[in-house]
C-alpha cells in the first residue's frame, strides 16, 4: 500500500512538472512572436539598393544619383546624370552629318543586333557620314553589366548613363540624349532618335534632309500629334497630374518612335528644361519645351512617310515611308532584306 501511495506520488509531480514546463516553453514562443511583431525591422542591404521614387515627377533615379541631385534641377535633368560608358570622341573622328540615337534597354541585345545588320550598319547614305549610337540606363546587375561593357568593347556604339532605365524614365533617358548631342557631338547637323523597334529608309530620310526646303535650325518633325488631351485618370498608362501638367491638351508635338530635328535644338531644348517640370510621357514634355522655346515641329512635306504602323507588309509601301513601328527585331531584318533585294 505504502509503494503504491509513492509511485502515485511521483507520477503526479512528474506529470505536474512536464505540464509546468510546457507552459514555460509556450509562454517563451508567445513573447519572442510578441517581440518580432512590434520590433522595427531593420532594413536590410537588398531593401536599401532598391532605387528612390520620386513621386512628384514619376520618375526614379539611381541611389548614388538621388544623393547628388542638384537643388537646383529638376529630376530629369542631366546635370544629375554621369555616363558609365561613353563615345566621347566618336563625332570628332567621325564628323557625321546625321547621328542616329536609339534609346533601348540593356538587355534588348536582339534590337541592338538587327540594328547593327540593317539600317544601322549604313555608314554613308548619298555621300553624307552617318553614325548610330544607343542610349541605355543601369543594367540592374554584375553580370548583365560586365556583358553590356564587352559589347560596348566590340561595337564601340554604346552610351550608358546611370539612371534607372525604366518606361518611367524615359523623359530622363530622352534628355541625357540631348545632354549627350550638344556636349559631345556639336559636329551633327541633323539627329534622328529612333525607338529600337523602328524600321527606317535612310534614302529617303537622307533626301528629305538635304532637300533645300529643309531648315537646318530650330526645326523638328516627324508624326505630328496634334490636340492630345492629357490624361488624367490615375490608372492609365499615361497618366499625367494637374501639378505637373496643368493644361488639359498638350502642345502639338513629334511621336517618340522616330522624330528628326536640327542639331541647334538639343543645347536649347536642354537649357529650356529647367523651366519645364518633367512628367513621363517624353514626346509630348519635348513639345512642352519647344512651346517654351517658341516654336512648334514642322509638319513632314509628304506626312504618310512617317507611320505609326502598317496593317500588312507590302514592298512598295517600305520603299516609299521613312520611318515605321514594325515591332520586332526579326521583322527588321526581314524587312531590310527584302527592301534592298535587287528587282
């Protein structure tokens, strides 16, 4: 009687103990969740890369950059702005009478390559140097950047500026262009930015610019884009506020995918900016600027030479238009091959 009186004893302050401890360890999971939950997070080195907003304009900038902005310039402005990679010296030796500038992304290889097989690969068009050059931002990373400085090794045709190249910073990517033109490349006459996925008929082009109708100061033109209503609806695309953009159309301006446009504009345009707080849509803030300036684009003597798109392809059709939104790297190539077959 008394063994059992004891193993029941012990069995209860051993099930007494187990039941103690139990609660201690439940009790310590409880507070140390409590304690995560309420402490501040520190930022980690990932979060503290990632690039700065700045949401009154729309627009990001890099972190190096964002710490040197200048009070005195708006974010789009390239003051705020280096060049990683550069051809500093390629107008001078060059001498061209049209540069073509073609901003892309770092990783867009295959547009830059179908470039370079096509259009881009013309060095003298009726008897005048052309040059074309391409305009990325930041690449984002180690590897895609070691890559991007060894094409820029082999091709010698690449400019990079350390803004974070983004839809959203195309304003900035269009103004470090002109940065670019008017403190590197005063020699140019004429330039033509050209989007990656553009096709282009230098003959024509390069008849159009030597035309003695053609001016060879403060002019620009291309597909005019005339009474375009802001919008103001704050899930478009396209959004651009009030504060940025108070009037509800904008100026009668030249469509981004391939405007032409003297080589005086780019050091005004530049100077201009200032005045002009920058918003997203880039076409349209480089009219907002030539409407500061005083002026308006010229319309194209024939207009259809600029195209947005065609519907189907069609020889004669290519053989005629300057420019045209064909959107792919392999259909410029096709294109070109076809055009320049002999008939």
């Amino acid at each position: 009687m008394w063994y059992e009186i004891t193993m029941l004893s012990t069995v209860k302050r051993y099930i007494n103990g187990l039941i103690l401890l139990t609660l201690t360890f439940s009790l310590y999971v409880i507070l140390y969740n409590f304690e995560l939950c309420v402490k501040p997070a520190k930022p980690s080195e990932t979060f503290n890369n990632v690039v700065t907003q700045k949401s009154s304009y729309y627009m990001t900038a890099s972190p190096s950059v964002t710490k040197h902005i200048s009070p005195h310039y708006h974010v789009a402005h390239p003051l705020n702005y280096h060049f990683i990679l550069n051809e500093p010296d390629k107008c001078s030796q060059w001498n061209p009478f049209l540069v073509f500038m073609v901003p892309v992304a770092p990783h867009q290889l295959e547009a830059r390559g179908a470039i370079r097989s096509t259009w881009g690969n013309e060095s003298s068009v009726q008897g005048k140097a052309v040059l074309t050059l391409f305009l990325v931002g930041l690449t984002g990373g180690a590897e895609a950047q070691q890559q991007l400085e060894e094409e820029s090794r082999q091709h010698r045709d690449l400019v990079q500026s350390n803004f974070v190249d983004s839809y959203f910073n195309l304003t900035i990517k269009t103004m470090v262009i002109m940065d670019w033109l008017a403190t590197r490349c005063p020699q140019a006459t004429y330039v033509m930015k050209v989007d990656s996925d553009t096709y282009i008929n230098l003959e024509n082009l390069m008849s159009l610019l030597l035309s003695p109708n053609t001016p060879r100061q403060n002019y620009i033109t291309g597909h005019l884009m005339w009474n375009q209503n802001v919008v103001r609806n704050k899930k478009s695309k396209w959004f651009v506020s009030q504060e940025l953009y108070p009037e509800t159309k904008y100026p009668t301006y030249v469509q981004g995918a391939g405007y032409v446009f003297s080589n005086d504009l780019p050091e005004k345009i530049v100077e201009i900016s200032k005045e002009v707080k920058p918003f997203k849509i880039e076409d349209a803030y480089v009219g907002a600027c030539l409407k500061r300036l005083g002026f308006a684009p010229s319309s194209p003597p024939d207009p259809s030479q600029f195209r947005l798109h065609m519907i189907q392809y069609k020889r004669e059709d290519f053989l005629r238009i300057i420019s045209v939104i064909v959107g792919s790297p392999q259909q410029i190539l096709n294109i070109w091959k076809d055009v320049k077959r002999p008939t």
